[in-house]
C-alpha cells in the first residue's frame, strides 16, 4: 500500500466534512488500534448492552437492535477466532468494531451509535476492563504470595539478620523476612482488587454534555456488571476523567515496587559475599563471557521493570496535568500507559514466583552472618538484658556500647568477653546475661505482636496458609 494511497487513513465513517482522506502523519500519531484493539471485548460488551438498551426504550426498533446485536456477536466471534481483518480506515478499536458491524448487518450498524460518542464509549471500556484486569493481576499477586509462604513453611525457621541501613542489625526469622513481603504484597493485592469498586459507569455522557434521548443509564451500567451499576453523575467528568485508570497504574505501581525490593533481596542474597541464597539453573542466566557465572537477571529485571511501571504511572499523570475540561485527545494515550504496566507487571508476578519456586537458601551462611564475631548482633540484648533489671535503657545503650568497643579491640564477639569487662561496662551484669546472648534466644525474646519469636512467625504462617489455602507439604524440602 502506498504512503499516500486512496485508502490509507481511509475517507473513513467520520470525514464526512472533509474532503480528501487524512495526511498520513496525522493518520499514523492518531491510530490507536494497534493499542486499543485490546479493549475489544470490553467495546462489543458495551455496545451489545447500549444497542439492547437502545431497543428497550424504542429508540431503535427492537427489530433493528436485535440485528445490531446478532451482528456485534458475530464481530466478537471474529475477534476471538482471529478471523478479524482489520482495514486500514480503522482508527481505533471503536471504529473497527462499528464498521465491521455495517458490513454485516448493513445500515442498522450506522445506528449503535444513536446516543452514544466514542467519548463515552472509550471511557466505559476502559471502565470494565480495568476491572477485570484487577482480577487477572490480583490472583499472580496471590499466586507469589503463596511460593513466599511455602518458602517460610519449608526454611522459616533459619536465622538470618535483619538489616537497617543494610548493616547487620538483629538476628531474624526467615519466615519473618519472607512473611514481611506476603504482608506487603497483600496490600498490592487489596490494592489492586479494589481500585475501581464503587466507580460509576460512564456509558450514556455522550460526547461531553450528555445525551438527547431517553435512555436508561441504569439498566446499561447493571448490564454490563463492571466496578459498579450506578451512572456516573456528571457527562463532563465522565468523559474527560482517568484517576481511576491512574490509580490502577499507582495500584501495579505499587505492587512493582514491593517486587522490586524482593528482587534487590535476591540480588543480593545470591552473592558470593552474602551467599543466602542460590536460584535454580531455570531462573539463573548465564554471561557471554565469564563461563563460571550464574547471574540473577530475573531479579534484576524486577528493579528495571518496575522503573518502567513507576515511568507509565508519571506519563498519566503528565497527561492530565493542565487539560481543559472535556474530551481532549491527549487521553487516548492513557491505554499505553495502562496496557505497559499491566503486562510489566504481570510479567514480573510469574518471573517473581518462577524464583521463589526455585531458590535453595543456605541455612549455615544465613547463621554464620548472624553468629560472626565482628557482627554484634546482639548487643540489643546485653542492653536489654540491663534494661529489664531496671537500669535506664540510655545507660545500658551507653554501657554496652562501650562492651562493643572492648570486644572490637581483642577481635572477639560480645558473648565472649568474660564477666568481669561486663562488669566493669556495668556492674549490674551478671553471668546469666550470656543466656540472653545466643541468636535463638534473641529471636525467641520478641514475643510482642509483629515480633520474630518463632511462636509469632508460626502463628502467621499458619494464618497466612490458611488465608491463601496452601497446603503444607509433610517434609521438609530439603
Ligand atoms: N481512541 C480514542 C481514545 O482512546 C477514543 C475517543 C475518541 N474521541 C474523539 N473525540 N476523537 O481516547
């Protein structure tokens, strides 16, 4: 086809006012079907239940409303078998739905869109798709939830340390770092789930103003059983409107960002300087050139794509910044944005659980990290082995730094000190401090709610097993 042939950019169903087809450059910055044809199950819903509507109120003939529906019907059937051409006068998915229609159906196809504009039509596929797609990007949400709780099922019980500022600072449960993320990404996944509950159906604001005839608002927003039955209450904020879009992209924004920080574990984890953790051969890559290394992109991809997700969350809000109220075209490139981070985002979820699924922790490395004598990860406890018998927790704090200090300069670990330098850093210590001074029994101490104590990380998996219904396997994994 030729740049300038007599089809391209087509005299197409709406240049009835001009004369001549469109300037290609136009044609090629203005067509979105390459985008949008996405929405098309959402536009042959929409329209099936505007045209049944249209029929109903004897704004169309039931006759005429009846073909226009078998003919939309068959559209969909062409679209789901990938029978559909698309033409090349086919501006948007809107566009391509309604001419195919024509062609089958014939002058009825002219009348779907009595009391409709693809202003309203754009804004209520967008509607119900982001619904569904809350639902597809909920379940992988759940779906790594529960690798992250058969991890904490099978290694829960390893400790490890937890970190602030990325120095080693207490020791932790497993289960308790990898239960933090089943709570994060709970909230990713609520998140996500409930974005667009309650948001009325935009079907029925016309173009900007709203619509002449008689229609029934209500009974289309029932029929299409999207977020919500109620009719939006304004034409021009139907229209014109894309927070709730733009909260669904904060919503995959979000949850890319909890992916991100679990990839950052992983990367580092699996280093040779920590040596937490190994991913299986199907979810490590390879290097062109160092044949010994076994690199963990997947984990890395979730920091770059959620860089990405977080770049399509700013392009809509760019977008909306400073439009004048009603329909501007700038808003057809909020489905880019929208369809980006929901593929990023879904592509993160299964390469996020495909690891989970295939990591082997190193138990004795985790501990080592922990019992390390240069570490110190117990000198919380010396502290509050003082703090609890009554010496003012600032004064323990200051007793023990100066423990920390006499430990560093003979290079040996705070439990190995014997009794007398505790004593003279404090003179309340006695030789039952060294019982408070093992990981265990640091782990063991925090019973308090949200503590790592191994009853607390027990009580949480089995909550969260329960919650998301995993089975607990009999044996360990390995
Ligand atoms: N493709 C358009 C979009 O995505 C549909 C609405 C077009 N409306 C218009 N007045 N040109 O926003």
């Amino acid at each position: 086809m030729s740049e300038r042939g007599p089809v391209r950019g087509g005299k197409g169903l709406l240049r009835g006012r001009f004369s001549g087809e469109v300037h290609p450059a136009l044609d090629r910055i203005n067509r979105s079907l390459p985008v949008d044809v996405r929405l098309w199950r959402e536009d042959v819903d929409g329209s099936v239940a505007h045209a049944e509507m249209l029929g109903a109120r004897g704004i169309l003939s039931k006759a005429a409303a009846r073909r226009i529906v078998a003919g939309l019907r068959r559209v969909r059937r062409e679209l789901e078998s990938g029978t559909f051409v698309a033409k090349p006068g086919d501006e948007d998915v809107h566009m391509a739905v309604e001419r195919r229609l024509t062609e089958l159906v014939g002058p009825d196809g002219g009348r779907l869109h009595t009391a409709r504009s693809r202003n309203d039509q754009v804004a209520t596929d967008v509607w119900l798709y982001l619904g569904r797609a809350s639902a597809r990007a909920a379940a992988r949400v759940r779906d790594v939830q529960r690798a992250l709780v058969r991890l904490a099922r099978r290694d829960g019980d390893a400790i490890l340390p937890a970190y602030t500022h990325l120095q080693r600072g207490q020791p932790v449960l497993l289960g308790h770092h990898l239960l933090a993320y089943v709570e994060m990404l709970a909230r990713d996944h609520d998140r996500l789930l409930t974005v667009t509950i309650g948001r009325p159906c935009p079907l029925g604001s016309g173009a900007c103003t709203g619509v002449s005839y008689p229609i029934d608002r209500r009974r289309t927003a029932r029929a299409l059983g999207g977020p919500a039955t109620e009719p939006s209450a304004n034409s021009l904020d139907a229209v014109s409107s894309r927070d709730t879009l733009t909260e669904w992209v904060y919503a995959a924004a979000q949850a890319a960002v909890t992916l991100s920080r679990l990839g950052e574990d992983l990367v580092l984890w699996t280093t040779r300087e920590f040596g937490f953790a190994r991913l299986g051969d199907a979810v490590s890559t390879g290097s062109s050139i160092m044949p010994q290394k076994r690199n963990p992109d997947g984990a890395e991809l979730l920091r770059a794509k959620c860089a990405r997700v977080t770049g399509d969350l700013v392009t809509l809000l760019g977008l909306q910044k400073g439009l004048p109220l009603g329909y501007n075209k700038d808003l057809q490139e909020d489905k880019a944005a929208l369809f980006d981070a929901e593929d990023q985002l879904s592509a993160m979820l299964d390469v996020a659980r495909a690891m989970l699924e295939d990591v082997r922790f190193d138990r004795a490395r985790m501990r080592a990290a922990v019992t390390e004598a240069s570490g110190y990860l117990l000198a919380t406890e010396a502290a509050d082995w003082l703090a609890k018998r009554g010496v003012p927790f600032r004064e323990a704090h200051r007793a023990v730094g100066a423990l920390v200090r006499a430990a560093e300069e003979r290079h040996v670990a705070l439990e190995a000190l014997p009794l007398d330098v505790f004593r003279a850093a404090h003179p309340c210590f006695d030789r039952t401090v060294y019982r408070a001074l093992t990981p265990e029994a640091a782990v063991a101490a925090r019973t308090a709610v949200g503590g790592t104590a191994p009853e607390n990380v027990e009580r949480e998996l089995a909550r969260w097993e329960a919650h998301l219904d995993v089975r607990r396997r009999p044996a360990r994994g390995h």
